[in-house]
C-alpha cells in the first residue's frame, strides 16, 4: 500500500527527478531518431522500490514533463503524452513488487520488479511508434516489428544497466 505523501518523500522525489535529468545528459549511447541508453529510469525506481508504486508514477510523471524542456519533438498532444510523461510512470508500478523477504532485499524480486516496469515502458513507446512514426519504418516492413526492434534496441539494454546498478543501490541502502 502506499504511504501518504509527506515531506521527506517529496524531497526524495525531487532529488530522485532531479538526479533522473542529470542522469539522461549521461548517455552510454544514443538513436538517431531519439531514445538512448542512460540510467535515467534509476531514481524513479529507487522511489517505487521505497515509498511505492504512486509515489514512483508521480516521480515519472514529473520526469517526464521536465523531459519535455530538454529537446522534445512533439508531433502531437497524445503523442507527447505517450512519449514523456505515460512511459515513465509505467516505471512506478514497480512499487507494485515486494522485493523483500525477511527483511533482506532479493535481487531476482527486484530483476522481475525492473523487468516488467521497463517493459511497460517500452510497451508505451512501441504504440508511439506504431502510431506516430510509422512513416519511419522502411518500405514492406511490419510497423509493429520496426517499433518494436527500435525501441528495443535502447531499452532492453537500458533495463539490464539499470536492474545492475538498482541492485547495488537497493543492497547499499539495506546496510545502512
């Protein structure tokens, strides 16, 4: 269940969202039409993963209107919705996961917690794809394979950094 929405995790949110942009200027690498590989999904799960699910969707709600500050490209209004906003409060549903057990954090609870939350939001940018920016797609191909091999192709990776470096915060944050 979530908790109510009290100080500290307002200022846990705004120092996560804020780490979350600085994060996205860190690109490991970046696709030529948008989309890259960078650890900016971290602190949007650390929230879910400590104050739970509406608190990381809120967090990526956040995120993803301040992405749209920072070089948008905007075709249209539910295009923006489904490209900023919607992809990273699917992150927050990993709140939805316990990830404990006894009071020790389990790394293949939290590997499913990341895995499906990366998966909705890559689920969010394939329809955006499909929708949007199917003119991309070359000539005869499948606009379903060509968004979904696209996306994929910055977000499965991104989801098997970010499960890495979650588990080595989630098991510091534990010790202390």
């Amino acid at each position: 269940m979530d908790k109510k929405f009290t100080t500290r995790m307002m200022a846990e949110i705004g120092a996560a969202v804020a780490l979350a942009v600085v994060l996205n200027f860190l690109k490991l690498w970046r696709m030529p039409q948008g989309g890259s590989v960078s650890l900016e999904m971290l602190p949007i799960l650390i929230i879910a993963f400590r104050w739970g699910a509406g608190a990381g969707m809120f967090s990526g709600l956040v995120y993803g209107l301040l992405q749209l500050m920072f070089g948008a490209y905007i075709i249209h209004p539910v295009q923006l919705i489904m490209d900023y906003p919607l992809p990273y409060m699917m992150l927050g549903t990993a709140g939805l996961f316990s990830i404990r057990e006894n009071d020790t954090i389990k790394p293949l609870k939290i590997f499913w917690a990341v895995l499906a939350a990366g998966l909705l939001r890559l689920l969010v940018h394939i329809l955006s794809g499909v929708i949007f920016f199917s003119s991309y797609a070359p000539k005869g191909q499948n606009v379903w394979v060509y968004s979904a091999v696209y996306n994929g192709s910055f977000l499965i990776p991104t989801i098997i950094v970010t499960y890495v470096v979650v588990l080595i915060v989630m098991k510091t944050l534990e010790k202390k």
